[in-house]
C-alpha cells in the first residue's frame, strides 16, 4: 500500500527574528512608511499644537501626543507627533527607529520634556523602560493603541500573540514619560476611551452637511445640473 506522504513546511520563524511583512501587511507598511513624515510636518504638528488631538484620536488610525524635548546639540524645543498608551501614571511610547532615533537621543541627554496630550500639557521626566516584564505587558498594549500604523512591527498585531510583538521589537527602546505634578490617569480621549465615536460622528455628519450644500449651490449656480 502506497503512504502518501504530508507535503513539507517550511517552520515557522524563530522568536525573535525579525521577518518581512507579507500581503495586506506589507502595504500597510510601505503605504504608512512613505506617508508618515509629510502627514506629521503638514498635518500632525499643526494641529495638536491648536490643541485638537482629541479630535485626530481613533482606534484605527491610533492616539497621538505631542513631544517636545531639546535638541541635544541645538538646544531648540523639537516637536514630534507619538503614538501613546497610558498606563501605571504615566505616558508610553517607542523610538521606532532604534537608538538612533533623534527625539530619542534628545530626551536621553535632557530627561526633563514636555507632551502635549487631549486636554492637558504635561512636565514629564523621560526614562526607558529596561525591565523584560515592563516591555512585555506595555510594548503589546502599546502596539496596539497605535491603530493601522502598529502593522509596521512587521506582523498583525491584533492576532500575534505578545509574545511574538515583543520580540519583533527587541532593540526598540520604550520610553516612560511621568508627569512631575501628579500621575496619569487615562481620559475619554485617551487609547481606550470612547470619545471618538461622538466626535467622529460629529465630524461625519457636518462633512456630509457641507458636501450637501456645496452640491445644492452648485446647482443653482450651474444650469443643467438640476
């Protein structure tokens, strides 16, 4: 009698060993990696410095606070757009970028920086978070508040199980940010609050209100388009 013989498979990677995103991850990378700096300078920037962060927050596109921390060499406030969890008081985020990571390097040589989160501008001294059970229970949690951009780790992170997210991220400093006033405590606006559905639903209904308006105007000004 003939065995048939199960076709073979390839094993899967190693914990820890960094692979490349395949399928609809890897367009969610390399769509997110090209359009990131140009949304954080024309857009990002901007519009938390107007104090609308509540308004950009969502689960899908993730919660964003605003770092400001001096430049190292310049001594000149630099601001970047961050993607946060909180958590234990305080305020987490990861220099995606490695070591190298500018505002990182930065707030390395001078802890002492300000965000800029829904509702409130915060002190904070800046530490890393060195303890392999402090990165294990806030990287994956972390991650995931970023939204469609937490693809970028190079896997789904709503699917991969931590453990799988944390070593994906070995290498990846995670940054503590604790205000000197008092400790943090999550907000509406904040990863896992749900003020973003009233403010969204806001925003779609006066988007659809100005589209309906711009067509009926449009057509009494245009002949033909009745």
């Amino acid at each position: 009698m003939a065995v048939a013989h199960a076709p073979e498979v390839a094993p899967p990677p190693a914990i820890g060993t960094p692979v490349a995103p395949q399928g609809a991850t890897a367009t969610v990378v390399s769509v997110v990696g090209r359009s990131l700096p140009l949304l954080n300078r024309w857009f990002m920037v901007p519009l938390l410095r107007l104090g609308l962060g509540a308004w950009l927050g969502t689960p899908f596109g993730g919660y964003v606070l605003l770092l400001r921390v001096r430049g190292r060499k310049s001594g000149l406030v630099r601001e970047t757009p961050l993607s946060y969890f909180v958590a234990d008081g305080s305020a987490w985020v990861m220099a995606g970028f490695g070591a190298r990571t500018e505002w990182y390097r930065n707030l390395v040589a001078d802890p002492v920086v300000e965000i800029a989160m829904p509702g409130r501008v915060l002190h904070c001294r800046a530490e890393e978070a060195t303890d392999p059970g402090t990165r294990a229970r806030i990287m994956p949690a972390l991650t995931r508040a970023t939204g469609l951009p937490g693809a970028m780790v190079g896997c789904n992170p709503w699917t991969a199980p931590d453990a799988r997210i944390v070593a994906l991220l070995a290498g990846i400093p995670l940054v503590r940010l604790t205000p000197f006033e008092s400790p943090l405590a999550g907000g509406p606006d904040d990863p896992g609050g749900h003020a973003w559905i009233w403010r969204q639903s806001l925003l779609t209904v006066v988007t659809v209100g100005l589209l309906w308006g711009g067509l009926r105007a449009g057509r009494h000004l245009v002949p033909g388009l009745r």
